[in-house]
C-alpha cells in the first residue's frame, strides 16, 4: 500500500497561501514569534515525506498483521509502534493540542500535516487523535491535581487516552447508560463500575497507560444525559507524583473483528469487575437538582472528533482519487468514440472515466476547502479579542461541525466505490489499493454519532440556535457572497445559480417548519439526511466557487503559458462541474420535502419482513 500512497501538498499551498487570510492567524502571539508565510512550503513538504516514509509503509500491517486480542492484552503491529513514536516524538502529535507547547503549529496547517497521515493510514491516527482530545479534556476540566497527573503525559504521547461512552444496551442513547460511579474517601476519586463497547484504541501495547475518559452516573444524579459525569480512569493508577504504581480493575474483554481499520483495536472494556476500579472526577459533582456535568464537557472532545472523523473521510478519498487518476492514464483500453479506428488509448482519455475523475476531484477540493475554512474560523475564534467575531465564527464552527462529520463521510464512501470503477475489476482486487480504502472509509459515517444524529443535530438544534440568528447568519453569507461576485467574468452563471439555491434552501426550512406547526413533527426526521445533504451541497458549492473566483484572478495575472496554469484551470472547472452537477441535487430535495410523500411512516412494519 505505501507505494500507492499518492499525496500532493498543491491544493493546501493553495488554500493556506492564495486562499485564506494566514497572515491574520500568524499575527497572534500564539504563532507570531515561530512561524511566516514563507514557511509553510517547508512543512508541509517535511510533513508529506513523513506521511509517505513513516506513516505510508504502515498501512500494509493494517491488513496484514491487524490488532490482536490475546488473554486480555491487545497488540499493535511494531510498524504501527514505530510510526506512533515518531509522530509524537518529532512534534508531528498530541503535542500541537498542548496550549503551554511553545511553537505549536497554526492549526490550519496542523490539519493539513495531519491529512497526509490520515491518508498514509487510516488505522494509526485514531491512536495519537484520541490521546490529544482526551489530554485536552482533561486540560480543561480537570482539577490542577489530575491535570498534573496526566496532562503532560499525554500530551507528549507517553500515555494514551480514550473516550468511553458506548455501552451495549446505550448507544445513540447514551443518556441510558447502567455505568456508575461511587464516592470514595478520597475528595474526587470515584470507584467506577460498568462495561463499555466500541473503545477506539481501549487496550493496546504502544504506551504503557491509558487514561479512560468515562462516563457515568453518581448514586443520586438526574435520568437522562443531565445526570452524567465525566471521569478519568487510568488502565494503571498512579500515586501523587504520577508514577504507575499498579493495575487499576480495568480490562479488555475482546475486540471487534471490522471489515475495515482492522490495526486499530475497537475494544470492549470492563471497570471494577473486582470493584477496585477507580478514576478522578473531572469538574464538579451534580448538583442539588441531580444536574451533572459529564455531557457538556465530552462534548468538547466529540466535537472535535466529528471534525477529525470528516477529515479523515476526505483523506481516504483523496488517495482514492489520486489513485483512481493515476490509474486512468496508465490503463490502455478501448477508442476515442471520435477515432473507432484509431490505436488504443488511455482511458482517461474516454468521456465517462473523465467525469468520474472530475466527479471526484470536485467533490474532494470543496470538501476540503469546507474543512479548512472551519479550522482557519476556529483558529480565529480561540485566539481574537473581538468578542463579536468570536461570537461569529463560533456560529458558523457550530453550523459547519455535522456537515463536515456527515456530508463529508457520506460522500467519502460513494466517491471511494466510483474510484473503484475507475479501475474496473483491478478496483475490486486486492492487489490494488482501493478495496481496502471503500472498507476503511465506510467507519466514518457510523462513529462519532450516526450521520442520522448530526441530520438531526442540524435540523433540530443548529437551524434553532440563537433563536434562528447563528443558522441564518450562515446561510446570509452566502448569499452576501453571490451578491458580491455575481458579475465575475466566467462565473455568472454558476453565481446565480448559487443565489437560486439559497432561495430553494429557504424553501426548504419553511415546508419542514410548516410541516411542525401542523403537528407533522416526523416530517423533521423523515427528511433531515437529506437536508444535511443539501446544506453540505450548498456549503460546498459556495467554498468552492470563492476558490474558483482567486483560480480566475491567477490565470488573469500568470496566462495560459504559466507552469501551474493547469491546477488553476481546474479548480475553475472543478467549480463549474460542482454548481452543475452536484448542487442541482439541492433543487431536488427541495421539491421532494414540498411534495411531502409520507409513504415510509404510512407503511405497515410486516410489508419489511415478508421473508418471514
């Protein structure tokens, strides 16, 4: 597989050098004194030639050698070891999550470092991502004492970390989880009790500790997800001075055999089946009313983790582009349908593989340029001291967050089968790379919450957040935008296109709010993944239309005779095939939710099970 890791670092030099406002992010004290401009090349040159020498000849082993589970130890392959420590030791790692690490990356270009990681193998980076938003967790929620404890160990990656949340009888519904927590004598220790599925990463041999974050509920707290707490609880306890002092009754009780990912151990975990589990509470107990504070702080991680999952699903899907393109021009097959008699040609040469290679490429850069727009916003937000722009960005971070998990991991699956097409039986072999992508990428649209729950999370809270003003603050700029460059040479059609697609999206919010006022509150759920696909069609359009807008200006300034005239020609058309071809689907939905056929929720349970 490392010989088919095929990565460019064009497209970032372009969107953090030509498109977005980097010197604005580098003016704060954060990154002023350690970084420019002009050091951006050498990063993420640096940060591909890791991906592709370190990371890349790992993947093999993912398949290969996988996670395995034996008498309650799990293993890791030694290349995935190798590959952890030099990314953690080499400042490639959870380190850039550390608010005190001096010379942290800006994060736009953090996650660009880390795309090429992520895409080298999907299976090693849930390992060093699980650790930094763990460590952050605890950086801020815990106490200074836990913090002690743990923070700098994971941080640096000499201790992992892990989120728990799923059980077996409480997925989605986290709120019904049966693990609890019980007061010790010791101020802020807990004994923990309960069992956890689908850990990433719960139990493996490349650090010698984990640090749990679980969640569960105090003897006296509220039902429901309110009364949750969050803890950290260390696969080893260690005494005041942080040092390991023994096993603490946490154990792995299996892992799951996946279809895809399989070096990265999803595991099923017991805490206190001897009843001597114990972890640190993060925060404050519940309060009189049963009111805990579990929730809202995991959300921080999961969050981030749903950005992370989204990111990835675009990593996989670039390789496979890559891949799939790479491909077309090698493969000799068939005609031109102009010449029937003339020699054999490439196939990238026929019209169907060019539109699937372009179906690909589009998709790809407007995701991208959506994922890094929000990281550049985030940036912003975390480090400005104008509270209105703060205020702002957070909203169109909020808005952004599950179409970037969803949309993005959605597509990533589909466009990962049509870069299997490309090659035709050779894609369904595994010889080649990209059976193991389409089984790698299909994870992302099931953790971190169903691509169902970020639909509903978008529909049923962010379209409502501020009473409406954050969502229609959104869906304001870009319409602002299409205003503004509705007269750019070369783009007016796919400008007005976007305005009447933001008009059709408005449509779109009013028949689903009619449909509530009538007592039609199913309607909401009926429809709301496709109205997440529809906001991410509208989203991704917009992004990549301001891309197309800078590519047009280039062209103007360099002419068609420059070197890099081609990648600015294509992200121009990239743009055009996008507002043509995808966005029209918004139309679509739009007139599907105004017809308002009701057919699934009319039809009787026994019509699905006529098998029987």
């Amino acid at each position: 597989m490392a010989s088919n890791f095929l990565y460019s670092t064009r497209d970032h030099k372009f969107i953090l050098k030509e498109w977005l406002d980097m010197e604005k992010v580098l003016s704060f004290d954060a990154y002023k004194d350690y970084y420019s401009i002009d050091d951006i090349d050498m990063i993420l040159e640096q940060a591909l030639k890791v991906a592709r020498e370190v990371v890349a000849p790992s993947r093999d082993d993912n398949d290969r050698v996988q996670a395995v589970f034996s008498d309650g130890k799990v293993t890791v392959p030694q290349s995935f070891k190798d590959a952890y420590w030099f990314l953690q030791k080499n400042g490639w790692g959870a380190t850039n999550e550390w608010e005190e690490y001096e010379g942290r990356l800006p994060e736009p270009l953090f996650r660009a470092c880390g795309e090429y990681f992520a895409g080298a193998n999907a299976a090693l980076m849930p390992y060093v991502l699980a650790t930094a938003g763990a460590a952050k967790l605890i950086q801020s929620f815990g106490s200074e004492k836990v913090k002690k404890l743990f923070a700098e160990k994971m941080f640096t990656g000499e201790w992992a970390g892990t989120m728990c949340l799923t059980e077996p009888n409480a997925g989605s519904d986290v709120g019904d989880l049966l693990t609890k927590a019980i007061p010790t004598e010791q101020e802020g220790v807990y004994k923990i009790k309960g069992t956890k599925c689908f850990i990433t990463g719960g139990e493996q041999d490349i650090t010698e500790n984990i640090v749990h974050l679980v969640l569960a509920r105090i003897e006296g707290a509220k039902k429901g997800t309110k009364g949750i707490s969050l803890f950290a609880v260390p696969k080893m306890w260690v005494d005041d001075d942080g040092n390991i002092v023994g096993p603490n009754d946490v154990q792995c009780l299996g892992i799951e055999h996946k279809m895809g990912i399989k070096g990265s151990a999803t595991c099923v975990m017991s805490f206190g089946e001897n009843n001597e589990c114990r972890g640190w509470l993060l925060g404050n107990p519940p309060d009189a009313e049963g009111n805990a504070e579990g929730m809202a702080q995991m959300f921080q991680m999961m969050n981030g983790a749903r950005m992370e999952t989204g990111h990835a699903a675009l990593s996989e899907t670039a390789v496979a582009y890559h891949n799939a393109a790479d491909y077309a021009t090698q493969r000799i097959q068939g005609r031109p349908i102009t010449n029937p008699n003339s020699e054999r040609v490439p196939i990238i040469k026929h019209e169907d593989v060019r539109r699937m290679l372009l179906d690909l490429k589009a998709y790809v850069e407007a995701m991208r340029a959506l994922i890094f727009r929000t990281y550049y916003f985030m940036d912003i937000a975390h480090h400005t001291q104008d509270e209105e722009e703060k205020k702002k960005l957070q909203g169109f971070i909020d808005v952004a967050t599950p179409i970037i998990k969803a949309y993005c991991s959605d597509r990533a699956w589909e466009l990962c089968a049509e870069a299997m097409q490309v090659f035709g039986g050779n894609g369904y072999s595994e010889e080649y790379p990209i059976a193991e992508l389409c089984r790698d990428v299909k994870i992302y649209s099931i953790w971190e919450g169903t691509n169902y729950i970020q639909s509903m999370d978008l529909v049923g809270r962010k379209w409502m957040l501020g009473k409406g003003k954050v969502f229609a603050n959104w869906l304001a700029d870009i319409e602002n935008f299409a205003q503004e460059n509705a007269n750019i040479p070369g783009l007016e059609t796919e400008i007005a296109i976007l305005k009447d697609a933001v008009g059709a999206y408005r449509e779109i919010q009013a028949t689903i709010g009619k449909y509530v006022s009538e007592g039609n509150i199913r309607m909401l759920p009926l429809y709301a993944t496709r109205i997440l696909r529809a906001t991410g069609d509208l989203a991704c359009a917009h992004v990549i239309l301001d891309q197309a807008r800078v590519a047009l200006k280039k062209i103007e300034e360099y002419g068609k005779d420059h070197y890099d005239y081609a990648f600015y020609q294509g992200k121009v058309m990239a743009a055009k095939y996008f507002v043509h071809n995808i966005l029209p689907h918004l139309f679509m939905i739009r007139d599907i939710i105004k017809d308002g056929d009701k057919s699934v929720l009319e039809i009787e349970e026994e019509a699905f099970l006529t098998y029987k």
